[in-house]
C-alpha cells in the first residue's frame, strides 16, 4: 500500500472511533424558566433619584449631598402624608456658584432638585398601587 491510502484509512479509523464520543458529549439540556414572584417589584431604591448628586464630604456639613437627598426621599416614601417641600426642608436652598458639589447639568438648587424628584417618586408609587389593584 502507499501512503496516501494509508492515511485515508487511519483517517478514516480515527473519525469512526471518535463519532460517538463527540454524539455523547452532546448533551440535552432542558430549558431554565425560573418562577416569577407573586408579589409586585418595588420602585426604585432611594438612591436611584439621588443619583446625580455628590457623593464628596464637605466639610462642616452634615453627610453628603447625596445622603441627604437618600434622607429626604426615604423620609417621604415612609411619610405619605408629608410633601415634597416638607420631606426635602433639610436640603440647601442656595445656588451653589462654585460649581464644586454640582453634578454638571443640574439646574437649580439642592432642594429643588429634591421636591421635583420626591414628586416624580410619589407619581411613580401611585402608579404601582393602582397598576396593582387593576390586575
């Protein structure tokens, strides 16, 4: 025999032997379909209104722009019956000129930014309760 034959017949051999154990390797696998929860999935967490405030320490000032506005929206979320004004009153009322504790972009004053978001927060809860109720 020559060589080229014999290498198409070891070829041959070797690609027999290992068919079947590549067709076992194959393995079934079943579909994952995980249970979906019963109950209804919370709006956001506190920090997702906040998100655009510092989260620096200044000196001489009590927690971070960004804790305080966590603050002030947990403390309206707990508190239905405050409104924005009340649950952002801790926040600062004056116009930041530095630039320093400003995400760029952001308008307006600490507390401004914090009565507009507890508001979009409150339209957002009063739209899963009645979405709930519906269903």
């Amino acid at each position: 025999m020559k060589l080229h034959p014999k290498l198409a017949l070891g070829l041959a051999v070797l690609a027999m032997a290992l068919l079947p154990a590549m067709a076992g390797a194959v393995s079934y696998q079943p579909e994952y379909h995980p249970e979906h929860p019963t109950h209804a999935p919370k709006g956001h967490a506190y920090g997702y209104w906040c998100k655009g405030e510092s989260k620096k320490h200044v000196k001489g000032e009590k927690g971070t722009a960004f804790s305080r506005c966590v603050l002030a929206h947990k403390r309206a979320a707990n508190q239905p019956g405050l409104t924005p004004r009340q649950a952002c009153k801790e926040l600062n009322k004056k116009h930041d000129r530095t630039g320093k504790h400003v995400a760029h972009g952001d308008k307006g004053t600490a507390f401004s930014r914090c009565v507009k978001t507890v508001a979009q927060q409150r339209k957002e809860e009063a739209a899963m309760v009645t979405g709930s109720t519906v269903a």
